[in-house]
C-alpha cells in the first residue's frame, strides 16, 4: 500500500505468507565478502524479505543451483523443502528478514552438504 507518505506492506500468515508464522529474525551489519546458511533445513518454510539493501540466495536442490537477488522490500523469496542455501553480496544497508514456519531448531538444521545429498536420496 503506498500513498503520498510513502509505502506499506503487511505480512499476514496464511495470505500472502503461506504458513503460519511462529519466528521472525533478521541479519543486518553484515562484513562485506561474508557468504552465510551453508545448510539445508528438514521441515522448515521460510519467507526472505531484504526489506533493505540487497544480497543474493543460493539456493541448491541437489540438481539445480540458482542465485537470487532480493533487492527490493516488495518481493519475497519462499524456501520450503530440502534446499541447500547460501547467501552472499550483503550491501552494508542490507537488513534480511526471514519469517519462519517453526521455532529455533538446531535439530531442523543439516549443515553438512553429504548428509544434505543423502537426505535428498533417502
Ligand atoms: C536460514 C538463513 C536464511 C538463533 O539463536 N535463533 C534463530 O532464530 C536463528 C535464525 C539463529 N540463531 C543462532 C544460531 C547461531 O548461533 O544465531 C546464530 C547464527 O545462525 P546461523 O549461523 O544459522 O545463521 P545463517 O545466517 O547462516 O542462517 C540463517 C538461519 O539460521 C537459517 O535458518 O535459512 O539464515
């Protein structure tokens, strides 16, 4: 929604965010030449919004990688599924915000990229 003052965006669970929402984070102050994730999760659905500044997803579903910038706070990146994910190119204004279908959970996370390949096989 935008008028004259400018612009607003609501996020509401299972509308325009297709799960319900149970955790939100978000990683600013990011060293330029950092690369984040490194892991894949078993069960949880996310929602990136770069709602400032840029940086770029790698996502990898064991066949395929694709890079994805998110640039803009009007476009959100869904993760659901086994999906192995890196991010880089974090601009110094950039603040990601995920919203998460779970809790923390360490135990969700694979952070070794055979057992990734293995979880996909199996
Ligand atoms: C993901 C990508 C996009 C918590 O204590 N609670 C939380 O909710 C999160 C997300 C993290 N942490 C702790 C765990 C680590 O000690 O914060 C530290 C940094 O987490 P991590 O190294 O997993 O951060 P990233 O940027 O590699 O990955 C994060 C999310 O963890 C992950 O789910 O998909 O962003």
């Amino acid at each position: 929604m935008g008028d004259e003052r400018g612009s607003l965006i609501a996020l509401e669970e299972n509308h325009n965010v297709p799960f319900d929402v149970k955790r939100v984070y978000y990683i600013f102050g990011t060293k330029i030449g950092v690369r984040r994730g490194y892991h894949a999760h078993k069960h949880l659905k996310q929602l990136a919004i770069c709602v400032s500044g840029s940086c770029t997803f790698m996502l990898d579903d064991g066949t395929q990688k694709q890079h994805i910038e998110l640039n803009s706070p009007t476009h959100g990146l869904l993760i659901e599924g086994l999906v192995w994910r890196e991010m880089y190119d974090f601009s110094p204004d950039c603040v990601l915000m995920v919203l998460a279908s779970e809790l923390y959970d360490e135990n969700d996370y694979i952070r070794v990229y055979d057992e990734f390949l293995k979880a996909l096989a199996s």
